[in-house]
C-alpha cells in the first residue's frame, strides 16, 4: 500500500475494494472491530464461518484475509491482539461487529510520526467545504 | 428478509452477502454509520463515488442500494435521516465511516415489541459458552 494512500491529503478511495474481496475463494461477510470501552471503530476486516469460529473460540478478533486467502488471527504473533468482549449481529444477519479490547499498541498496521502504531485505522477525515470534498486531513489536526 | 433472521434467536448468517454486493453494476466499498454522540454503530451500507458526493451535498447518508442498484438517501422521504457529523477514511482508502446524528425515530428498517423502530440495527449478540456459538440473544435481554 503507498505512503500516498496512507499518509497523504488527497481523497482518492479505492472502490473496486468491494469486488476484489469478492473474488476471495471463501465467502465472506464484513467484520467491524469496535473497541468496547470507547465505542471507536478501530478496522474493518471479513469473516468467513471458520474466522468467527475462531474468534470465539480463541477470543481475539479473527478476519479471513481476502487478499491472502487465509485465516488471520489478529495479532496472535505480534501481542497487539483484539480481545473479544462482545459480537453483534445485524437485523439481516449479513455483517457483524466485534466489541475488542486491544491488548498491545496499536490496531493499524501504519505509525504515526512518534513511530507509534496507531490505535485504529480511521485517523483522517474528509475536508469539507460548501457541499463538496477538499481532501483530507488528520483527526488529531497536528499530522 | 424473514422474520426468523430479524427476529428470531438462531444465528443464520448469510455468508453470501458480499459476492451478491459485488453483483451490483457500481463499483462500492463498505460505509459505517455510526452515532456521534453515543458511538454505536447503526448500519452498514456501501458507498460509491455518486453515494459519497450526495452525502456530502446533502449532509445526510447516503448508500448505494446494492440490491435495488439505486441512490438511497436514507430517511430523506421518511424523515428518519442521519445527519452527518463526520466522514472518516481508513488507512487504506477503501471503506468510511458515516460519524451521524439521527434525526427520527430509528435507523433500522425493524420495530421492536412495542412497534417503536429500532435505533440501529445490532440489536442482538452471540450467546457464547464453553468458546462455541450457543445462538442469539438480544441486547436489551428483555425481546
């Protein structure tokens, strides 16, 4: 993934995400962790039937990698793991949301300048003017 | 959508989901919402690039009907709307969060026991035990 997308201003969503996930293999359904203390969306990732089986059974957030087409459980080698407290489920059962407490440092896989991994993956907002997108900017307004 | 998957306790998830969403002739990724105030997560929709743009215009969510393959203003016509607070954008660039106020009686198309609109649309958990999937159970534990 480029340091652009990552780090950069400029607004430029990739929106065939949606149909590369869905030329995985496996079926999927979207998974949203969400940490339980302060209601903050940390990632979004999917789940087959195994990687929820997983989850509660090891505790941690588990997603299927659609790229890799393989189980991910989250964090279990690094430390920076996803605690399961809670899993939700929608009206029409066709999405889910892991209620996590993050045992580690950080959820995303980028750093922010101190080098520290950030807590979730939803560090920027969309700049707004008059009805329309500017760009970017960070949440904490100093990046 | 059957009542027994809205309504009823046994968990039926529709794995199928994302590869019938990627069925649809847009290019979408996936868009939270999600409560400013109280930091539950509403519903989740999907985006496309007209969707965003709407969105932001209007100053409500807005989501691509992947089934209907329409724009679908949410509770433009009911009243029920979401008021956006916020857009935020993952690292990655390919999913957002609709940070909203609801202005209306719910957000999810579903009535609890006493007719009312429920106020999203994870209203119910897995029932865990001995690190297996027991079923569901509602939220408020009283449905």
């Amino acid at each position: 993934m480029s340091k652009e997308i990552e780090e950069g201003l400029n607004l430029s969503l990739d929106y065939t995400k949606l149909k590369k996930v869905a030329q995985c293999p496996e079926d999927v359904i979207p998974a949203i962790a969400q940490c339980a203390d302060t209601g903050e969306v940390l990632i979004v990732g999917y789940v087959n039937k195994l990687a929820l089986e997983t989850a509660v059974k090891e505790g941690m957030a588990t997603f299927w990698s659609t790229s890799r087409n393989e189980l991910w459980i989250k964090g279990k080698t690094s430390g920076d793991y996803l605690e399961i407290k809670d899993i939700l489920v929608n009206c029409e059962q066709n999405s889910i949301i892991y209620k996590v407490s993050l045992k580690g440092k950080g959820s995303c896989h980028t750093k922010d300048k101190s080098g520290k991994p950030r807590y979730g993956c939803y560090y920027r907002r969309l700049k707004l003017s008059d009805g329309k997108i500017k760009g970017l900017e960070f949440l904490n307004g100093v990046e």
